[in-house]
C-alpha cells in the first residue's frame, strides 16, 4: 500500500513539475521513472512508516493552509519593515525549546519556521532550535508554541 502511494505522489510530482499530460512520450517516460523510483525504494527499505507516515496525511493536509497564511502574514510584516523605516528590525539569535519527537515531525517544524519570512532555523538539536528572527515579533510568534502545538497534533496522530 505504502508503495502504490509512493508510486501515485512521484507521478503526481513528475505532472506538476513537467506540466505535460498531453505528450504521450513524456507521460510514459515519467510513469517508467516513477516505476524504477518505487522499484528502488522498496528493494532498499526505504518505504515505510519512518518515511511515509500515512497517518498523519489528513493533520498534514489540514496544516499546510495554516501555514500558508502564516507565510503570507510574515512576508506582509517584513516588506512593510523594508517600506517603512520607522517599523524597526532588530535581528537576533535565540534557542527555541523543541517538544516533538519524531524525525519527520521536528524536520517540518525546522522547515516551517524557515518558510516564514523573517526567521530561519539555523541549528537543530534533540531538544532545542538555534533561530534568527529578524524581530521580537517573530520571535514572540514562535514562543508562543502555535506551530508547535499544530505540528505535536499531528505526531500525535502519526505515532
């Protein structure tokens, strides 16, 4: 099942990317790449729940439009510190404690806060993120354990 789903994202991924669907060439070329990409992934262990956890796809799905709307709020922010002047920047370094667990989990929290203009996780260790925030906000924003909390529902489910 893992495999048909792998099968299915890698030839949606390969339409998205090429945007071909009317070269029948290209659509069996994608479709044989896809094949070999799955072929390989199973014969070398790589499908399974550590990188496929299935069941956190509906929490993941529903995250991504929070998310977006977080990115779109963080760039409205800063171009407006870029226009005005007056609405300061002040950068700093600060340690983010970590409460999630899984690999996937942490490594989308990681990307998350890096998606949002205005921060970036510079380091990530078990228990704690080294992030520049380009103000208290920003800093504030991530403090407040929103993020988190959406991404530990989701590890919640995929656990």
């Amino acid at each position: 099942m893992r495999a048909l789903f792998l099968f299915l994202a890698l030839c949606a991924f390969w339409v998205l990317l090429s945007g071909e669907i009317q070269s029948a060439y290209l659509m069996g070329v994608g479709v044989f790449c896809c094949a070999i990409t799955t072929w390989f992934s199973v014969r070398l262990e790589i499908v399974g729940d550590e990188g496929q956890p299935t069941r956190g796809i509906r929490p993941f799905i529903a995250y991504l439009p929070w998310l977006f709307w977080q990115v779109v709020l963080a760039n409205v922010d800063v171009i407006k510190r870029v226009w005005r002047p007056e609405r300061s920047i002040e950068p700093r370094f600060f340690t983010l404690p970590v409460q999630v667990r899984h690999p996937v989990a942490k490594a989308l929290y990681a990307n998350s806060i890096t998606l949002t203009p205005g921060t970036v996780a510079i380091q990530c260790d078990d228990s704690s993120f080294l992030v520049h925030a380009l103000t208290d906000e920003a800093e504030q924003a991530l403090r407040s354990g929103d993020m988190e909390q959406r991404i530990q529902q989701m590890e919640e489910v995929s656990v």
